[in-house]
C-alpha cells in the first residue's frame, strides 16, 4: 500500500479528504491519520519540553517575572480556559503558544493547585494533533462531574486557498475531550461540527462554556453573525454528545461584531451573560480598549445594549472565565493582555521571551445592581510585613511586589508609584495615568464613580491590579519600572491603611 498524502481540511476524521496514490481503504486512512497525528504529538512534546527547560533555568534572572500572577513557562499566554474544581485541586488552563512569544500555533497550558497559592505546572495537556483542531486548540471550559472532568474547546482549521477566513476558508470544530485524573486527558470527539452551525453565521463561532442546569447540558457559543453583529448561540443536551441549537442571545441593537468567550451564571438570583465584545466605538470614559469584556444582568431573558458594564478599565484585560470551587464561591481570572493592541503599547517582557499573564483569581458578588470583584482571599497568606499609613505618613518606599490597602474619607485623592503610574479622584472622575516609558505606551484610561471609599493596589514586578471600592472598579494593568525599588506617595484626607511586602507563590514543574 502507498502511504497517501493527507490533507486536513475537514472537521471530522470520517470525511478526511485523502489524496489517494493506489488504492486505499477508508479504514486505512483512518488509521493513517491516527499515526500521524500520535507522531505529530510527539514532536510537539519533545520540542516543547526542550525550550520549557531552557527557559525555566533563567526564570530566576529576568527581572519582569512576576511573583503572584501565573504567566507561561516561555513564549505567548492568552485566554483563560477550563477554570474547575476537580477531584480536590484547582484546575487553571491557558492559551499557549510555546515557540512564540507574539503568538503563534495553540496549545493548552495547565496549572493547578490546592489553595490559589501554591501552584504545580502540569505542562501541555491538550495539542493540535487531530484534523478538527490541526491549526490551533483555541478557547473553552471544563465540565467538572464527580468522577470526570470534561473539556470543551475550538478546533481551529484554516483552510488552504483565497479565503477570507471570515466566511469561508475556516472550520471552528466544538470538540469535548474527558479526563478521569485532571492531567490525562482521552480521544477528542467533534460533538458540534462546523456544518452544523445556523447559516447566517459566519465561520467565526468559538469558545465553548459549558454548566449543568437542572437535569440538562447547557452551552453557549460566541459568534458573529453574517451581518456583522455579534451575538451569542445557545445550546443544550442530555448527553454531553448530542446538542440542540436554542436559539441566541443578543442586543436588538448593534453592540460590536464578534462576541467572543462568552460565559453564562447565575449570581445571587440574577442571570448574567459575559461576553467580549469586539468593533464596539470607543468613548472617553467607557469602551476605552480596542476590545472589551463585560456583562449584561439578563431581563426576562434577554440583553439590553445599555446595561452593559466593563468587567475592568484598565489596558490589560480580556477573556475572563468563571467557575465555582468548593466553597460555593464564583470565581473570575481575566487574560491580563489585549488583542491586536501593539499599535498602541506593548509588553518589554518579549525581550525575555515570554509574554501576557493571568490576573490573580476574584471572587465576585452581586451589590447594589452590579458585579464586584475583588481578590480571593487566600492571596493575603502572602503577605508578610505591614507599614501602617495615615495622615501623618503620607510616604514610604515600595521593594518588589506589594499590597496596599487605604480608606478613604472624603474629597479628592491620589496615589502616586513613582514614575510608573498615578491614580487620581477628583469631582466623580477616576483617571489611571501612566508613564509613557513605564507604560511602554499606556498613557491613560478613565472611570466615572459616585465616591471614592477605598482602594486596594495588588502591585506585581510588572503589573499591577487596583480595585476601587471593594471592586467597584477595576484596573489591570502591565508596567515596566526600573528596578524594583520605588517611592510611593499618598495626597488624601482623613485616609488610614497599610501596605504589605508581598511573598512569591510557589510554583512546581510536574516533571
């Protein structure tokens, strides 16, 4: 038999074209097919693991390696993905692309933990070794059941030719792939081909979240539509294999393109539906980023275009997932980056071969009609020393990482990092400035709240989260200072605090 050639330009391995030279069976192609890609694998393991230890041994050296957010091994990190609980740890995946630190072919990268603080690096758990996802693993969730964990996620396949690959050229697979320990993961399954999506969408549907209601399966799709409005799909089953197209939730108005990485939940008796938002018209003090990321507090039903609320306000946010953990709590980590953004700003950590971070996990909770975050709380067991701050101690010097913590009583305030950012209150106006060096082009972004209560600043060696009363507001944000020492400086009055020397997480390889 002559081995044929292969081309993988379809979403299913029972209607691979093959490129026959003799005659060949479809049993044997099958089969071929499986060969290759088990091979393929292997390459990718071997190679991603040489360039992981590489890197890993000069980890120590690099001076923007971050202390208490997880970032990849080497190369590029997006989109949070299958956020769960399992059988006794935290499970935290992420886009991957390991040979590039601008991107690249997506992998899935794996953390886990036992308590948000302490973390292991299981290394890659999923590739694209399958004709359904041959050009990319891209974004999706876990399912996380007593005795397996499920994954959904895209399949990415571009074809080859003169495509647009908007409405054509392109195949996003819905794929679902099972694990009974959290690190092995079994065979992939296309439960949603892309033939099987509405017609009046386009090739762009993607980023499965996947919950349990009641005695069904429920998911939801981001997509844009064929005429440019972004929306998302609603699907359900009884099986995890079998899924039935609902219908789809959007604004009657246009609100963007593309909504990407939805995720669907219920807080405290309100339905909410997050989506990231693309082609949405930028304002002074709203939809400042090229791309947002929100949510809508769902009526009978529906989204309404104007109660959509801006998950963060800083530069570096994008792609937040949810999840629940054992103590009932809901859970966001965000991708502290931003698509397409490079115009604008960049990251100096390409110099050290690596690029983007996760934001620490939040805990929300639904107030006065709106979603706050704030920090978990097991990231205070990283605290170590504490400075008191008041009035009468307006300044004090900052050394690596730390977490300042003010009341504030009344009028205007500032908090000024040295030359690397200054976060100001005046007349119902929240501006975040920064430095056009340390900022590597971040300059501003603007909120607009009643009053200012308090602030919190979970400042990293290269990027920082500032949380506005009690995580009102939000700001993530990446920075570059020179060196790690810095002088901070408190303008209020009537305010108290304290500010606490951060120590690492501990992170592990599972060799």
């Amino acid at each position: 038999m002559t081995t044929p050639m292969i081309v993988t330009n379809s979403d299913d391995y029972q209607e691979i074209r093959i490129l026959k030279i003799g005659n060949v069976t479809k049993q044997d192609a099958v089969l071929e097919i499986k060969r290759i890609m088990s091979a393929l694998t292997k390459v990718f393991t071997d190679e991603i693991r040489k360039i992981e230890e590489t890197h890993w041994a000069e980890m120590v050296s690099k001076p923007y390696r971050l202390t208490h957010h997880l970032m990849p091994p080497c190369g590029w990190l997006n989109d949070p993905n299958g956020l769960s609980w399992y059988q006794g740890r935290y499970h935290v995946f992420f886009q991957y692309s390991p040979f590039e630190a601008n991107g690249g072919l997506k992998f899935w990268g794996h953390y886990s933990s036992e308590d948000l603080i302490n973390w292991t690096y299981e290394g890659v758990s999923l590739y694209p070794d399958s004709p359904a996802d041959c050009h990319g693993v891209y974004s999706g969730s876990a399912l996380a059941e007593e005795e397996t964990l499920h994954l959904f996620y895209t399949g990415n396949v571009k074809l080859d030719g003169d495509y647009d690959y908007i409405n054509n050229g392109r195949c996003a697979n819905t794929l679902h792939v099972e694990s009974k320990d959290g690190i092995e993961f079994g065979i992939k399954e296309n439960v949603i081909p892309c033939t099987q999506y509405p017609e009046d969408y386009t090739c762009h549907i993607r980023d499965p979240k996947v919950w349990k209601e009641g005695d069904r399966y429920r998911m939801v799709l981001g997509g844009r539509r064929k005429d440019d409005h972004g929306a998302v799909l609603l699907y359900s089953s009884r099986d995890l294999k079998q899924w039935n197209l609902d219908g789809e939730l959007t604004t009657e108005e246009k609100f963007g393109y593309m909504w990407e990485c939805p995720d669907m939940f219920e807080l405290s008796g309100n339905e909410i539906l997050s989506v990231s938002p693309q082609g949405v018209e930028r304002e002074e003090y709203r939809y400042q980023n090229i791309y947002l990321s929100g949510y809508f507090i769902l009526r009978d039903g529906k989204v309404f275009k104007e109660d959509f609320r801006e998950w963060d306000m800083g530069f570096d946010f994008y792609a937040p997932q949810t999840f629940v953990d054992k103590k009932g709590r809901r859970i966001l980590i965000g991708w502290m980056g931003m698509p397409d953004a490079e115009e604008e700003y960049v990251n100096n950590t390409l110099e050290e071969g690596w690029q983007h971070c996760l934001t620490v996990p939040r805990e929300l909770k639904y107030c006065n009609g709106k979603v706050y975050q704030y920090p978990v709380e097991e990231l205070m067991n990283l605290r170590r020393w504490k400075k008191k701050l008041c009035d009468a101690d307006r300044e004090t010097e900052t050394d690596g990482a730390f977490d300042l913590e003010l009341q504030v009583q009344k009028g205007p305030a500032k908090v000024v990092l040295a030359d690397i950012f200054k976060l100001e209150y005046r007349d119902g106006i929240l501006v975040l400035e920064m430095d056009q060096q340390a900022g590597a082009g971040r300059r501003t972004r603007k909120a607009c709240i009643e009053e200012l209560r308090s602030i919190r600043i979970l400042a990293d060696t290269s990027a920082a989260e500032i949380y506005v009363n009690e995580g009102e507001v939000v700001f993530s944000v990446r920075f570059y200072g020179k060196g790690t020492k810095h002088r901070l400086k408190i303008e209020a009055e009537g305010f108290r605090g304290g500010i606490w020397k951060l120590e690492k997480m501990s992170i592990t390889r599972c060799l």
